[in-house]
C-alpha cells in the first residue's frame, strides 16, 4: 500500500511531493512549519522550546489566546522571528502502545495539512511528531507519518503542497529513508 501511495503522491500534476530533510526545522524558509507541542500551547521542550524560541515572545503572547489543543488538533499562529510565514501546532499523543494513539497522530499530520490548506500555504515543514519526550518509537512514528502524508496528497490531487519531513536526528532520518526504500522496492505495504 505505501509502495502506491508513494507512486502516486509522486505523479501529482502540481508539484505536490514529500522530501526528508535532516536539521533543524526553525530554520527552513517554508510556508509553515509544524510545532509538535503540548496541550497548553505555551512552549515545552524539544521542538517546540525551540520553535518558540527562535520565533520570539510574540508567539508565546498569540498562543496564549488560543486555549490549548487536544492530541490531533492543529491551531496556527503566525511564524514572528521565524523564516517560515506560519506555525502549526499540534499535540501528539503520549505512547502507550494504544491503536487510539496511532489514529490521534495520524490526526496531527492530516488536519495540520487541511488547515495548511484552508490557509492557501504549500509548502509544509513537520518534525517526527511524539517521538522525543512523548516516547512514540520512531520506526512506528515514520510509518504513520508516511503514510497519512502520501494518503493526503492522493486525496487531494488539485492542490500543490510540498512536505518536508524533518529529522533531527540520525535515528529519524533513517527510520524514514529505510520506510521509503522498502517501499520502492515493493516490500513494504
């Protein structure tokens, strides 16, 4: 099934296309970027310490008007100090080894692209969502994120979005390269 997607997700008219990018995601110049953060919206560690930081107290001052976010929402605040013109925040689950978490992080991926979309962004930066302090184990993690990402672009055929699937590390960055390659070559469904 992934092998498919991706094949699909690769002939879209529109430029449409995911990449994997190892490094740091507050410094990509993309539409958006997406903040794996928690329910409170405040900042945290991790990505999302880092993304407020390096966007500025602005962000923090429109967070704090938006009320917190329940694991697979997706809210957006402006991106400040940021290259990227918006930030996506989204709350991954807490791993537990539950089928609920599965489907609640694939929620953060796909309504962070449907509200990227409502918003007319096309190019979109998520980092490895709920797999640093939320414990969600990275190959697993890749997986859904693989997966709802290349199934958001067959479902959406007529919209041009860039995804860039960003890894902090080399662990996340080989999670992903080895999903894709099994995929390409048919041993992954």
């Amino acid at each position: 099934m992934l092998r498919e997607l991706l094949q699909n997700a690769q002939q879209q008219p529109l430029k449409s296309g995911v990449a994997l990018w190892r490094g740091d995601i507050t410094t990509l110049d993309c539409d958006v970027i997406v903040n794996a953060a928690n329910g409170s919206l405040l900042g945290g560690g991790g990505v999302d310490g880092a993304i407020h930081r390096a966007a500025g107290p602005q962000l923090l001052a429109e967070c704090q008007t938006l009320h917190g976010c329940r694991a697979g929402e997706a809210k957006i605040t402006f991106g400040y100090n940021l290259p990227a013109r918006y930030v996506i925040h989204t709350v991954g689950p807490v791993y537990a080894g539950k089928v609920s978490q599965r489907l609640e992080l694939a929620d953060c991926y796909r309504n962070s692209l449907n509200l990227a979309k409502e918003y007319h962004l096309h190019s979109i930066a998520f980092p490895a969502i709920s797999t640093g302090a939320y414990g969600y184990p990275v190959e697993e993690a890749a997986r859904v994120a693989l997966l709802t990402v290349t199934q958001w672009l067959n479902d959406n055929p007529d919209y041009a979005m860039k995804i860039i699937l960003t890894c902090y590390n080399s662990a996340v960055y080989k999670a992903y390269q080895e999903l894709i390659d099994a995929a390409k070559r048919g041993e992954l469904t």
